[in-house]
C-alpha cells in the first residue's frame, strides 16, 4: 500500500483523543473509554478536505461498565451525515495468526501527533486470547512507536491487504504490549456486525436474516440452559462446543458462525439450532420463520442429486393371488405363501398342506424350529423399477424425564444419508397429533423429491397399537396419513438396542435377496413360552402375522416377537377376541389368510407401498363389514434408511 486508507478516523470528546474507523456510511466503531458521553466529533485526516462530522453513541454493550478490564469496550457512532468515504473491509478471522505473522499496522493519534496522526507496526504473539476476549500484540521489530494514548478503538489493520483484523483496546507501557479486540469478539458484542466479518459459506443477507429472526426470540422461554441448547445443536455435528454457558442467545449463534468449520451437508449446526429455537417460541409466526431458514440454508449446501444405486435384489411383480388356507405346524406359527408348482418351486410338505386343526397346536417345548416357506419365482415386469428408493421422514416420540405426562416429540428429515431436524417439542398427550402434522407438512419440503416418501413412527410400546396412520393429514381434511404416503411403525426400545439394530440390519441382508415375503403366522392361542417364540423367530427372515393387538405395554406376546427381532411384524387393531378358546376361523385367522394373499409375491422392501394402497382400498371401502385392512398395524424397521442418530435429547431448556 502507498498510503493510508481514508476511513481510518480521529475521535474528539470532551478534550480526549482516540481512534476509530469507519465501517458503514455513518457508522464508525471505537473503545467505549474513549466516548465517556453520547456526543463526539469525527476528523478523518485521510480526507483532509472533509470537515468534522457531529456523532452520538447508539450503542455500548453491556458487559462493559467503565472498568479497564471489563468485556465488550466497544461504541457505536452514528455520523450526523455519510463523510462520503468507502468503509473498512474485514480481514478473514485467522488472517492476523497466520504463520509466518503477518505485519499488522494501527493508526493512532498520541501526544504531539494529535492532528495528523501516527502508525505503529504490530505483529500477534498468539492465537490464544486472553480470557476469550483479548489478542496480545506485540511490536513488529520490538522497537518503534507504541500504541499509547491515542491509540484506543484503532483498526488493526493487515498491512498486505488493508483489511481489519480487530481493534485495539489497551497497551501496557512496562511488557510494551497492546491488546486487540479480534473482530470474531467484536462481533459477538455487536451482532450487526456479524455482516461484515468474513464467515464462509454465509453470504451476508443470510446473517443478517438470522440476526433479526435471533432478535425476535430474544430470550428463549426457561433459557436456563443455553450452553445446552447449543450442545445439542453442535455436538452430534462434530462441532466443539464452548465451556460454560454462553451469555446470551445471540452470542452461542455467533459461536457456530465463526467457529465452526464451512457449512457442508451433514454439518449444519445452524439450521439444527434454528429448528430447536422454533420450538421454544410461542409464536407461531415467529417459528414458522426460524424453520424456512433452516430450510433454506440446507438448501444451499445440497449436493448435486446422485444416481440411485444399483439394485440389491431382483424385485417381483404382481401376480393374481389366490386366497390361502392357513397352514399351522406344531409350533403354533403358520406360513402363509402363494400356491406353488413344481416348475415354480419345490411343493410343500403335507404339514404345511394341512388346514388347521386342533391336534396341531401342541407345547412349544416340543416345537421344531420354524421353517420359511419361499414365495414363488417370478419376473420382473417390463419398466418396473428395479429397486425401491425411500425418501423418509422419521417421527420419534419418547416420555420426557422432565415432566410427568410429557412427552419429547421429534420431527426429522432423511437425505443423502444423513439427518435433518425438522421440529422438536415437550409435548402434552393431546398436543402430539396436531404439532406432528404440521411437522410432517415441514419435512416434505426437505426430503429428496427422487425417491418416494416413507413416514416412519418411532413409538414406546405402549403406543405401536396407535392408529397413527388414520390421524389426518390436515387440519379440516379426513384424509388419513396413510393414505397419503407409505406409513410404517418403529419400536423406539429396539432403535436404542444396538444389538437388535445389527440384527435388524444383517437380517436385511438376507431379505433383500428374497424375491417374496411368506408370511409367518402365530395363532390365536399364542404360547405359553413367550421366549421361546424369540428364539424361533431369529430364524424366520420375513414378515410376521399376528391374529390381535397387544393387551398392553408389557404383551408378552408382541414383546417377543419384537425383541427376536422381527424386522416386519402385522397385526389387526381389532382381531381375535377369544385367544386360547378359538377355533381358527375367526377374524385373526381371516387376516393372515389376507395378509399372505397380498404380500407373499412382495420383495420384503415393497411391502410399505403395499400396505398404502390396502389402506386407500380400505379407506374407500363402502361394503356391509370393515376392510380386513381398515384397522392394520405395520412395523416395518429397516435400520439403514435410518442411520443412528444421537438419543432424543431431554430438551436443554426445560
């Protein structure tokens, strides 16, 4: 550089002297000790031609309170009119502990050089900061003019690009060191100035709409906890958290705006931040907002769409089906699959011929182990796709610690593998359905429009039997969720187990080598050795029919089904009433017979679009008796479209 940019600026009050500079129009930034009053005088001697400018205070922040080593000594002026001057540009935040150093220039104004001012060369000793708000200068050649009185709210400057890098604050005549304000630290006291400081891969119209939207919230509802707001937004995407508590909201959003790595997808903890906030808000306006902003920065860091992968499996397609008798072996569990022929497949054995009758349902200590009956070979259908690509949304609702009755509700997003918070809340009972819905309405808009949408419930036991998929899927519609999009059921106990996960996953494996789904039966006596039943059905690879609902959280029936566990488990709401005293030609019985008639020619990964379009038959149904359909409950848990997130976290502000 030739000469000294015109921005640099002289701070006149009540017969003091300081420094300042100009970054905006009207607005020059200098020390809080330097304006003692409201009022200054501006001289930038860069332009010697300009005339004083009047200026007031319009901002001190309030850590500061007139001690010489209290945080935030920073004012805001605003100049009586623009000085018609181009403002000072920011350097990037590392730039000034940039190895080899490079040399910083402040521009002050000490005894015998209050008119025209005076430079003194700097370099910075460390990165580190002195109780996270100070950067210790020392001098360029360790000699040469100090940054004494007069130096104060100076720009420090990179002399190789005349941007700034902080501003100085203080100098100590005995060590002959300075301290800066970096511009990171400027920033977080004075939240406009977050627009100026360079943050990649945060244009600043974004900021400063964030900057608002944070304003508007102001102190979020029991904001007794930020530090663990910010964790929870931070920490599972591989940013470190600061210790302690952050002062205010605006400064742990500042935090992952600075010191976070370039936002990339999978690693945006400012939109997982922003999501938290909405649901701490009473306005819905209000979190309406914070949410689109959310959603529109996840937009801008998408990859560009991939290929879908290359099947896994040949997928089958639909053939006419012929209604089954059940086939019960002596273990109480029935295979239900389409006829077969000898060019087909290899036929059945006279056991699984058989009809049911009494004389097969014998103890389960003497059961053998339950054999799959495959499902017949078929060909792929010209144009039919060759394998199923979800785009899931994933609904996790668990009991909260806090509150008795509480409920911790979570709304998320899947695409390109990784997780999108969508809405998060502490929830009454009663308030669970509406806020879902709307959540739901949300992730739409996140979720991948190349694959088909999957809407995933992960329950506590006690609420899989929920019709989840009759809740409409908006308010003053009728429509039932699940005849809007494929809805299937997770047990929430399993998705923590992570053993029963890497069952889940290896039995994948082998079903997506399946070209159809045998349904496996328990009767309606069930068993009197619940246990035993888990122990078979590890060795049953495909869906799993169940004649009635559970009676209860603790169901020792649908318990061990769920813990064998059983990747794809069906069941009716309302099924066999009579249990042991069943003759098996009752209405449980009716719906495996369904079941196996509509789902054995399935690869195991259809059967959610299968179960969709039974749901818009049954909802459409106008006959004299109910849909064998209307009421069915699908578990269907295939862990890797849900790749392991952190637990459902107790609500850091609660």
């Amino acid at each position: 550089m030739t000469r000294s940019p015109a921005w640099h600026a002289r701070v006149d009050t009540d017969g003091a002297v300081g420094s300042g500079f100009l970054i905006s129009d009207r607005t020059v930034l200098t020390c809080a000790h330097v304006v003692a009053g409201d009022r200054a005088s501006v001289v930038f001697p860069g332009a010697p031609g300009l005339a004083p400018v009047p200026a007031r205070v319009v901002v001190r922040p309030d850590a500061w309170t007139g001690g010489d080593r209290d945080p935030g000594d920073l004012a805001v002026l605003e100049l009586a009119r623009p000085p018609g001057l181009a403002p000072a540009a920011f350097a990037p935040l590392d730039a000034p502990y940039a190895s080899p150093a490079p040399k910083l220039v402040a521009y002050g104004f000490p005894y015998g050089y209050g008119e025209e001012g005076v430079q003194s060369e700097l370099r910075s000793v460390s990165s580190q900061l002195i109780r996270d708000e100070w950067a210790q200068l020392g001098g360029w050649r360790g000699y040469g003019q100090e940054t004494d009185h007069g130096f104060s709210g100076a720009a420090v400057m990179l002399e190789g690009t005349g941007t700034v890098a902080g501003m100085v604050v203080s100098h100590d005549p005995v060590s002959h060191t300075s301290r800066m304000i970096p511009a990171r630290i400027l920033a977080r006291h004075w939240a406009p100035l977050a627009e100026l400081v360079p943050t990649p891969g945060y244009p600043s119209e974004e900021k400063r709409r964030l900057r608002e939207l944070v304003a508007r919230v102001g102190s979020p509802a029991r904001a007794g906890a930020l530090g663990g707001l910010l964790r929870a937004a931070a920490g599972p995407l591989g940013v470190e958290p600061p210790p302690g508590e952050p002062g205010s909201l605006w400064e742990a959003v500042w935090f992952l705006l600075s010191e976070s790595r370039r936002p990339e997808p999978g690693a945006l903890p400012l939109a997982e931040l922003m999501v938290r906030l909405a649901g701490l808000v009473d306005d819905e306006t209000l979190g309406a907002e914070l949410r689109d902003w959310s959603r529109a920065h996840r937009a801008r860091h998408d990859p560009p769409p991939v290929t879908p992968p290359a099947p896994s499996h040949k997928t089958v397609g639909l053939l006419s089906h012929v209604p089954l008798t059940p086939s019960y072996t002596a273990d109480h569990t029935t295979s239900l699959a389409a006829p077969h022929t000898p060019e087909h497949a290899a036929p059945h054995t006279a056991d699984h011929a058989a009809p049911l009758a009494a004389e097969h349902v014998v103890p389960y200590a003497a059961a053998p182990a339950v054999v799959p009956v495959p499902g017949p070979a078929v060909g792929t259908p010209p144009g039919h796709p060759a394998t199923r690509r979800w785009s899931p949304i994933l609904v996790e609702i668990k009991r909260s610690g806090a509150d008795r009755g509480a409920l911790l509700v979570e709304v998320s997003a899947y695409r390109d593998g990784g997780r999108r918070l969508v809405g998060e809340k502490r929830l009454a009972e009663r308030e669970v359905r509406a806020w879902v819905l709307d959540r739901i309405d949300d992730a739409f808009a996140e979720i991948d429009t190349e694959g088909r949408e999957l809407i995933a419930f992960a329950l506590p036991r006690r609420w899989l039997n929920k019709p989840v998929d009759q809740w409409s899927a908006r308010k003053g519609m009728s429509t039932p969720l699940g005849c809007v999009a494929p809805v299937v059921v997770m047990d929430h106990d399993r998705r923590a187990n992570k053993r029963l996960q890497f069952r889940l996953k290896k039995m994948w494996d082998m079903l997506d080598r399946q070209p159809g789904s045998a349904v496996y039966g328990v009767n309606c006596a069930g068993t009197a050795r619940p246990e035993w039943l888990t122990v078979q059905l590890q060795d049953v690879v495909g869906p799993v029919g169940l004649t009635r609902p559970p009676r209860g959280p603790r169901d020792r029936l649908h318990t061990a089904v769920l813990d064998a566990p059983a990747p794809i488990v069906l069941w009716p709401r309302t099924g066999c009433a009579d249990g042991a005293a069943c003759g098996g030609s009752c209405r449980g019985a009716a719906f495996l017979n369904a079941l196996a008639d509509q789902l054995s020619v399935l690869p195991p990964g259809d059967l959610p679009e299968r179960i969709f379009e039974l749901r818009k038959s049954a909802f459409g149904h106008e006959g004299p008796e109910p849909h064998w359909a209307a009421d069915l409950s699908f578990v269907w848990e295939d862990p890797r479209w849900f790749p392991d997130v952190p637990p459902l976290s107790t609500m850091p502000v609660g």
